[in-house]
C-alpha cells in the first residue's frame, strides 16, 4: 500500500517478534479490564510518580484493534480522518484498482476534489464508502448463507 504523505511505517519496518509478544501482553491487560473502564498507570516524565490514566471504551477498543494487528505481525499505519488521499492511497485503503476508483468516482459514489488536475479524497469519505460497502456484502453473504441452508 502507498502511505499518505504524512502517515510513518511501524518504524520502517515490520514488527519483531519482541513488538508482537509486548503487544500481546499489553492487549491482553487491556482486554482483561475491558468490562469496565481500563485504567493505567504511567509514570509522570517530570516528578516520576505513577498517573493513573482512564481510557474510554472508544480509546480501548481503538487500542485492542491496534495491538491486535501488531501483536500479528502485520505492518500499521495511522491515516487521520480529514486526510487528504491521492487517487492510489484512496485505492490501496479500498483493496481496489486505480481505474476502478476513478470510475467510482466518476459515477459519484465516492466524493473528490481537484487540487490543481489532481483528484484528492477525504479518508473519511473513502472510509464511508468502505464502511456501506462492507455492509451491502455482509448483508449479501448473509442472504446466500440463508439461501444455502434452505438447500439441506
């Protein structure tokens, strides 16, 4: 995948093995406190006492998914919502062609603009997109597992 332009690999490489157990081991203390608010204790760079920090559910669940892809072994990167993708970022996030974008585009499924001749979309229109389009297949898969049981 081409990374947008302000966006850094996991430290330009993919984790070790050493990232992945750490990471399993944080997202397993965090997955255990889960049920209720997750609570961790930092120490303050300044005084060196220990800060208690909440996290929101939000920001549990956004941390579980992270760890889980690290602690996988698969390379991560951070797109911030209001980015602004090229036509091939916008492709690679979706898993699809660059011509099939630009149709897509040009049907007026997916919303742009021009910067100069150059098309840019918002990740959180891309994001959008895929979302409605992870769901119509969902829903899809869905009827032809129904209709496969109806078979037996």
């Amino acid at each position: 995948m081409t990374l947008p332009a302000n966006a850094l690999p996991f430290g330009n490489r993919l984790p070790s093995a050493d990232d992945r157990q750490i990471a399993n081991q944080l997202r397993r203390i965090l997955a255990s406190q889960k049920a209720g608010e997750a609570k961790l204790h930092i120490p303050d760079p300044k005084t060196r006492k220990p800060v208690e920090i909440s996290l929101t559910p939000a920001m549990s669940d956004l941390f579980l998914e992270l760890l889980r892809h690290i602690g996988s072994g698969d390379a991560v990167t951070l797109v911030p919502i209001q980015q602004m993708l090229t036509t091939q970022q916008a492709a690679d996030l979706l898993n699809i062609s660059r011509p099939y974008l630009i149709r897509l585009i040009e049907k007026g499924d997916i919303p742009h603009s021009m910067v100069g001749r150059h098309r840019r979309l918002k990740a959180e229109d891309v994001f959008a997109y895929k979302a409605a389009r992870d769901k119509i297949r969902s829903k899809a898969m869905d009827e032809l597992i129904a209709d496969g049981s109806d078979l037996y």
